[in-house]
C-alpha cells in the first residue's frame, strides 16, 4: 500500500493558501486559520448567487444553465428559508421529526445573512442526521473558522416534506436542488465555491 494514496485521501483541500495537513485524525484542532476578510468573502459569494435565486425564482434561462438533470419536480417552489429551524440536535430533544422521506437543509445563520451549506436526501427524516455524516466534520471545521474569526453564527436543519417516496426520484430532485442552490458542502459543487472546510 502506498503511504502517499493514504496521506492525499485523508488531508482535506488545501485551499486558501493552507499548507497545514488537516488529515480526519487531526479534525479536532485542523488549523485550518482561515483568514476573516477570506472567510467573509467565500461566505459573501455563496450567499449572493442564493439570494439572487431566492429573489428571482422565475428565471428559467438560469435554471436551464445550472440543472444538468431531466427536471421531474420544480424544485423552484421549495424555499428552503421558509420552512420550520430545528436544531442540528434535534434527535435528543423532545421536538417530533417527521419519520417519512424528506428533503433537508443545513442553514448557516449570521445576524445580516442565510445561507444553504448541504443539501441531502433521506427515506426518513427523524434519523439521516442522527448517526455518521460527512457534512458534520465540514459543519465542525468551518464553526471552528468562525469561532477563530469572532463571527457568531448559528447553524440549524430543516426538512421538506412533500418529496416523491421513490428513490431515484428523491434523488433526481436532491440534485436539481443542489444544481439550483449550489450548497458549499455538497461534492457536487466544493470545486465552484473552493470549499476548505472538508476533508475528502
């Protein structure tokens, strides 16, 4: 086994000028030291494409450059900051998730701004977030960010409900959705947003 296919598999991206081996046994203390003025500036961008389609969900010329799927739902009616914050935790409160198939959003929430970080698929809701997620090791390098930058930020799930129960259609709308709000976290789209929270 060649000990450089094992080291490049488990160090994170290392972009923003990071030279630091943020490998998955060092997630803990990644020092990853992202700049503020970087960080606010990546945030920014995102943030801007998904106000721009919050605003405009009628454009069909941009949804037809972003979707590369066959559309079988217009994800254009799914507002993803409208529906009900529950906390990342929410499987050890008392609050009742809804134990069908959903959609959900990771929501980043800083006092002036939104934005969508992941966007998932589930057959049931009440338990995808529950267990193992890669998403939680990005979710934990990038408060670590802004914690080292003072930002305060808060970040929740929330699911939608009205989801075909088949699977390939559950998954042919998780990516128009994806396509359509290009959520940092998500494999689909880290190359556009040189995401440096994740570490595959």
């Amino acid at each position: 086994m060649n000990p450089n296919n094992i080291s490049k598999k488990n160090r994170q991206f290392e972009l923003f000028g990071s030279n630091t081996n943020t490998s998955i046994n060092f997630q803990n203390t990644n020092n990853l030291k992202i700049k503020f003025e970087t960080l606010i500036e990546w945030r920014n961008k995102i943030h801007n494409h998904q106000l721009k389609i919050s605003k405009d969900s009628h454009d069909k010329t941009l949804q037809q450059k972003i979707l590369p799927v066959k559309k079988i739902f217009n994800e254009k009616k799914i507002d993803p900051f409208s529906l009900q914050p529950l906390s990342l935790n929410f499987w050890r409160t008392n609050q009742h998730i809804h134990n069908g198939p959903a959609m959900y959003f990771v929501i980043d929430n800083m006092v002036s701004s939104k934005i969508i970080l992941y966007i998932g698929e589930t057959n049931s809701a009440n338990k995808r977030w529950k267990g193992e997620h890669d998403c939680k090791n990005y979710l934990m390098n990038y408060k670590e960010a802004l914690a080292d930058n003072n930002l305060s930020s808060h970040q929740d799930i929330r699911f939608f409900l009205d989801v075909p129960k088949e699977v390939k259609l559950r998954r042919k709308l998780e990516q128009q959705l994806i396509y359509l709000w290009l959520p940092p976290f998500n494999k689909e789209t880290r190359d556009r947003w040189r995401t440096t929270f994740t570490n595959k």
